[in-house]
C-alpha cells in the first residue's frame, strides 16, 4: 500500500468516525439523561434516579397524550392503508386516460402545497364541519396529506403482482374485493408493512395539525403537550423533555423492529419476475 492509499484510507475512517460520533452523542444523551437528577446538554454519566418517569406518572396529561398520540396514529394509518390499497389497486388495473399524469399531479400538488400553506382553508373547512376540538378531524387532515404519497408507492406493489393469480380466483368466482384482500393484498404485504410505519412516523411527531386543530388539553398528542415542558421564559426543563422524549421514541421504534423482522421494507413491487 502506496503512502497516499494509507493516508486516503486514513482520512476515510476519521470521516466515517465523526460522523458516528455526530450521529450517536444524540442518541447517548437521550439515554442517559431520563435518568439524571440534574441533566445538561452535555452527555455524561447520570446521577442515577427514577424521579423524572414519576413526575412525568404524576403529570395529568403527560402519559394521557402518549395514548393520544396511540389513537391519531392508528387511526390515520389505518384509513391511509385502505384508502390507499383500493385505489392503487384501481389504478394499476383500471386504464383510463391520463391516469399515469393524474398520479404525478397528485403527488407534485401535495409536495407543493405543504399543510402550512393549506392550514388556513382547513381549519376553516374542519369549522363548517363541525369537527374542531375532536381526533377525527386530525385524522382525516393527517389522512389527506399522505395518501397521495402511499397511492404513489402502493400502486408499484399492485403492477408487479401477475395478472394470471387474477384471473384464477376469478375462474372460481371470486370478486374484485376478495382477490384484492385474498391474493393482492398478501403479495404486497412488504408495501403495506412499509406505508404503514411511514404513516405513523409522519403522525407521531406532527405538532403543527393537532395544535391547531385540538383545544382541550386532554385530546392533545405527546408532540404538543411536550411544549408544555417549557418555562413562562422559554427555557426548557431537560429532565422532563428527555424522560418524555425516550418513552416517546419508544412505540415508533419497537413498531420498526416489529414491522422489520416480520416484513421488511421495499419500495419496489411484492415478487421477483
């Protein structure tokens, strides 16, 4: 090995170094310091105590949001995975014309218009419909904004599945509903598994929606009620912000490894050709 190969593969193993290091201080600090008397924002070894998980146990809406968040979650998750199963399964099966245009427009519009930008119009369209202080109306928002994208990858997943599975389940009478939930739905089940996690990571830590949307505290999600661990004076109390950021990662990151193990995720079609 020449001078300048060491030296390259020195200089490649520091960048890679900083970069973990860049990447896991975060992560170590949210690890250590639930669990100090007195955290900082430097990382080091905590003064061990269980105090902060009881404050938080003891706050009326803390551990109430957390299961707020459980609801908005699936919920949303649940409406954009069917939603968006019938329709992509639509319009990989169904030709109609410009149905490849009307999918990009779908998915350039949502991108463009982000829900800051739509979030006057639908405040006032969640008033009319009488639906302001209430998760269903977060839902459907939260809903609305994802569906685009989950149509857009869902409906690769339903092009590669082979039209002669169809057509055998249709040979034994088989409607268009039970061959999509019967022979699609299996073979694009790595589609779903990965639209779903997408789904509840793009609701959990969504602040801007339910705080608009929701008015009674009781209702609020653990992305908004985390604010309140903030001072009149805009300082916050990294005790309770770092207790309740570790139980607040912790469902998104154990539905991950679940989902992982189980299905794995792609972004391309459900079987190999």
């Amino acid at each position: 090995m020449t001078v300048r190969e060491a030296l390259g593969a020195v200089g490649r193993y520091v960048f890679v170094g900083v970069v973990f290091v860049f990447f896991a201080l975060p992560l170590l600090w949210l690890l250590s310091a639930p669990f100090d008397t007195a955290p900082s924002v430097q990382v080091s070894l905590p003064d061990f105590t269980l105090e902060n998980f009881r404050t938080l146990w003891d706050n009326p809406y803390a551990m109430r949001s957390l299961g707020n968040s459980v609801l908005i979650a699936a919920g949303t998750m649940a409406i954009t995975l069917v939603l968006a199963a019938l329709a992509s399964y639509a319009l990989s099966r169904v030709r109609i014309p410009g149905r490849d245009t009307l999918l990009y427009l779908l998915l350039l519009l949502s991108s463009i218009v982000t829900g800051t930008a739509a979030m006057v119009p639908t405040f006032l369209l969640m008033t009319e419909l009488g639906l302001i202080d209430r998760q269903l109306g977060v839902v459907l928002v939260l809903t609305g904004g994802l569906l685009p994208t989950a149509i857009f990858i869902l409906k690769d997943f339903m092009d590669s599945t082979p039209r002669s599975y169809e057509e055998s389940a249709r040979v034994f009478g088989a409607s268009s509903l039970q061959i999509l939930r019967h022979v699609v739905v299996p073979i694009a089940r790595p589609g779903l598994a990965t639209i779903a996690v997408w789904a509840v990571v793009q609701v959990w830590g969504n602040f801007l929606v339910p705080f608009i949307l929701l008015r009674s505290p009781d209702r609020q999600p653990a992305a908004v009620v985390m604010f309140t661990f903030y001072t009149e004076g805009g300082q916050p109390n990294l005790a309770l912000i770092s207790t309740f950021s570790l139980l607040f990662s912790i469902p998104v990151v154990a539905m991950y490894l679940f989902v992982n193990r189980r299905y794995g995720f792609r972004f391309h079609g459900g079987i190999k050709r």
